[in-house]
C-alpha cells in the first residue's frame, strides 16, 4: 500500500456507469491486483472529510497507469468525477484483497452488474489470452452496459437488460444457468441483490444432485463485495458484513470473499454486522 498523487491522463463519459478516469500512477499500478481498489480523496480540502473507495477497472503495469469508474454521487463522488486531464488526485492503495484465477481453469465465467464491471474487465484483460474467458453483464438499460469496444477481441461479451433494450430481456440469473455447464471457475461483481441471487442459485445446486455439470463452479465462485467505507484501514469498522466466520471488513478481509461464506441472509450491508 502506497500513498500517491496521481494524474488524471483521460476522462470519459461512460453512459450510466459514470466517469471512466485514466489516471498515471506508476508506484499504485506496479502493486495492483483485480478485485483491489484505491483509495481517492474527494478534494484539497478538509469538507468531505471521507475519501471514497473505487475498484481498480483497469491496471497497465508497462504504462504505469490505473483506470477507476467514478460515479457523481454526493459531493465528494462529483468532485472526483469531474477531474480532467491534469488534475491531480491523492490516492491510498491498492487495498483489499484479490481475485485468484486457478491454473487449471480453462474457462472462466464473469459476471458483472453495474460498477461491479470494473474488476471483471481487468479480469477479462489479464486472462483473455490465457483461457476462454466470458463476461455476462446485466444492466437496467444498454446505458447501463459496458460498451464491447472496450473488451479484448478474444472475450465473449453475454449481456442482459431489465428493459429489453440489449441483450437478452432480463438479469444476470435468467442466462447463468446456460453457460455453468461450460464454466470451470465462476467470478463475479456488482450490487448486494444480483450477488444474494446467486448466493440463493449456489444454496439451490448444493442441495441438488451432485453430478449437476457447472455445480462445482458456483459452488467455489468467488465474489467482490460493493460497500459504503470510511477509513478502508480496518479500524472504523464501518464496512462489516456477516460471514460463516463471523463479522468481517470488506475492506481488509475482503472485498473478495467466497461466494458460500457471505451470509446474505443476514440483510443488506446497511444493516449487517450486528449481533441479532
């Protein structure tokens, strides 16, 4: 984990999704891993006191440079969004933890809704060239999607819309089953409701038959959860969620946890983390 002042190289308005910002910082971009985020300050000044947690999109190594989606939420979240080439940007990171690709998998599902694409595109972009990678990505509306130009060639690109405008009309859930019988390892990323759909899909094929072809892959998929933050050190404790080992910080022991260990049941993060 470094402290840096990066520099913002490239702004794009990315639909719904928000402000893609491409941002030089080599020392942060030399350490990062998928699933990891950064920690931005939302200002020069003291008000807002909180800086604001954003997965790592994309990371370039050679180029030194990271790429955040960054929506104009509150008036830290604008702020960071409308920074444009030049403007510099106080960043914590990389923290958390990260996503493990098993050597053995040959065919690698993500699975993204809304700014959880972030994480699964630098999936898609460091494992293109190495295994059978397809991404499926729900959104409200197409403005809600990634856009498939920015995707590797090599990358099957699956999506659903709840309106119908692209893709197949619908949610995640509705096409997972399609293509488990082909995946060997499953990933995912995006908001708590698409997350505990799966988790319920993982709950329904464990008591189901064992010799279910793509059981094993939901069984051991690997998730990356979205939450509120403060500190994003471990201290404040404010990104507690309920897990089968008790009460974790997304921030320190995830945001990558295994999807059987998140205990959805418990309620959504706002609620979580308390003794019931």
């Amino acid at each position: 984990m470094v402290l840096e002042t990066g520099r913002v190289v490239q702004a794009s308005d990315i639909g719904e999704l928000g402000t893609l910002l491409a941002i030089r910082a080599p020392d942060i971009a030399s350490r990062a891993r998928p699933g990891q985020f950064a920690h931005v300050r939302p200002g020069t000044g003291w008000d807002p006191l909180l800086r604001r947690p954003y997965s790592f999109c994309r990371i370039d190594r050679d180029g030194g440079e990271i790429e955040l989606i960054v929506k104009a939420l509150g008036s830290g979240g604008e702020w960071i969004a409308t920074r444009r080439p030049g403007d510099a940007l106080d960043l914590l990171g990389p923290l958390g933890t990260s996503f493990v690709v098993q050597r053995d998998t040959r065919n690698l599902l993500l699975v993204a809704g809304g700014t959880g694409i972030a994480p699964m595109r630098v999936l898609a972009e460091q494992e293109g060239d190495r295994r059978s990678v397809t991404l499926l990505m729900g959104g409200r509306t197409i403005r809600h999607l990634w856009p498939s130009d920015r995707l590797p060639a090599a990358v099957e690109y699956v999506t659903t819309t709840e309106d119908g405008s692209f893709g197949t009309r619908g949610r995640v859930t509705d096409v997972l089953a399609e293509l488990m019988p082909w995946a060997d390892q499953i990933i995912a990323c995006g908001p708590w409701p698409m997350l505990a759909a799966l988790s319920r899909l993982r709950e329904d094929l464990r008591r189901g038959p064992a010799t279910r072809v793509g059981r094993n892959a939901l069984l051991d998929a690997q998730i990356a959860v979205e939450q509120h933050m403060g500190c994003a050190m471990g201290v404040c404790r404010a990104c507690v969620i309920v897990t089968e080992r008790g009460n974790e910080r997304v921030c320190r022991e995830g945001p990558v946890f295994g999807l059987g260990d998140v205990r959805f049941e418990r309620g959504e993060p706002a609620t979580v983390g308390l003794d019931r």
